[in-house]
C-alpha cells in the first residue's frame, strides 16, 4: 500500500468518525435557542490514536451542558455510537475482502485498505480505553446504564473487534486467502491461538494481532467480571 493511501485516507476517516458521532447526538434534547456551551479541553493527545474517541469526548461534553435530561442523552449517544460503529466496520469488513489478494491492488483498493487499518487502531484502542477505563474509575453512573446494558455494550464491541481485524490481516498478507484471515480473527479473538499469525516467517506486521488481544482482553476479562459483579 503506498504511502498516499494512508494520507488521503486520514481525512475521510475522521470524516466517517464524526458522522458516526452525529448521527448518535441528541440534537432534539439540545435547549432552544442559540446554544453554545463553554468548551472544555482534555484528551487531546488521543487524537493522534484514536480520534472517533475524542469526538465522542467532545460531544458527552456537550451533553453535559444540558440543563436538563442530560443522564437520558447520554445514555442516548452511547449506545447509539456503539451500535453504529458495529454497522460501520462490518460494512468496511465487507468492502475490503471483495478486492483479490494476490492481484497489484488499485488505488481504490489501497484507500479501503488503509480505511480499515486506521480503523482497525483507532477502534481497538477506543474500546480498550473506554471500557478498561470504566473498570478502573470510580464507580460512578454519569450515563444512567445499567450494567446489563453495559453487558450488551461490551458484547456488540467483543463483535466489532472480529469484523475490524479480518480486513487487516487480510490486505497486509498476514495470512493468505479470505477464510484464513477470518480464521486467524477468530483465534485471536477467542484468545485460542495467536501463533496463527506467525507459522511463516516473522514480520513486524504481525504484531498487528497484539492491539485485538489487548481490546479483547480489556472487554472479556475487566469489563465484563466488573459488570456482573456490579449491583447496579
């Protein structure tokens, strides 16, 4: 994949990202009038990792500025934001297996590609900081979910992280074919096997599989042993 794939690809993405997060803001809760809350800063070198996660930052900001249903609208846009970006990356997933492996790729397919591995990073690390954050904060309900909601939350994310690594494992040949990328997706997921990525020779690309393991890890063994043991 060449180089301007990637840097093209940075500016759609956030674009993607921020559609994503719209489409999730309760608009319709907003006070009438003009409203423009005082902005607050915070988070900003996540931006360069992970930039769906500081716009959803920005807009539960915004949501805290609500004078009132604030706890509903939050609640609101999380689980929207989650389910979104479920339907995102399977649709992503889709698109970047349709191309051939073997064949020189176009420049289309390169731009998918690297979509999906930008993707693929900024996700895994959204959904390892937001849930393993949520294991070691104060436990404190500023969204009003309960944690049977956080289960389904946790569940649908432990999905996304399937369909967002089959691409990549896919378009940089750590395995070859469709089905053993999903195969290897499935063994890292599952915490089975991640030898899987490394039964020819050893490539720094490789390593790709570490950011599934750390995703999968934060939502199985934290979020999820946290959640049930919860009252509330």
């Amino acid at each position: 994949m060449t180089i301007i794939a990637y840097i093209l690809a940075i500016p759609i993405y956030w674009l993607v990202e921020y559609a994503v997060r719209k489409a999730g803001y309760p608009k319709k809760k907003e006070p009438t009038g003009l409203f423009l809350p005082e902005w607050k800063t915070g988070k900003e070198w996540t931006l360069i990792i992970s930039p769906g996660y500081w716009l959803a930052h920005c807009f539960k900001n915004r949501i805290d500025s609500f004078p009132e249903h604030k706890l509903h609208a939050r609640r609101r846009f999380i689980v929207s934001n989650n389910k979104h970006n479920c339907y995102v990356t399977i649709a992503l997933c889709i698109l970047a297996l349709f191309p051939d492996q073997q064949n020189c790729p176009s420049f289309l397919v390169q731009l998918i590609w690297a979509l999906a591995a930008i993707r693929y990073i900024s996700r895994t690390f959204e959904i390892s900081f937001a849930f393993g954050g949520d294991v070691f904060a104060r436990p404190r309900n500023k969204s009003g979910l309960s944690k049977y909601s956080r289960i389904k939350l946790a569940f649908r994310s432990y999905i996304e992280i399937f369909f967002l690594s089959i691409p990549v494992y896919y378009a940089h040949c750590l395995v070859v074919g469709k089905s053993e990328s999903i195969t290897l997706s499935l063994f890292v997921g599952t915490l089975t096997n991640i030898g899987y990525a490394f039964k020819n020779e050893y490539t720094l690309l490789a390593n790709f599989v570490f950011f599934q393991v750390f995703a999968t890890l934060s939502l199985v063994i934290l979020s999820l042993t946290i959640y049930i043991s919860r009252k509330n």
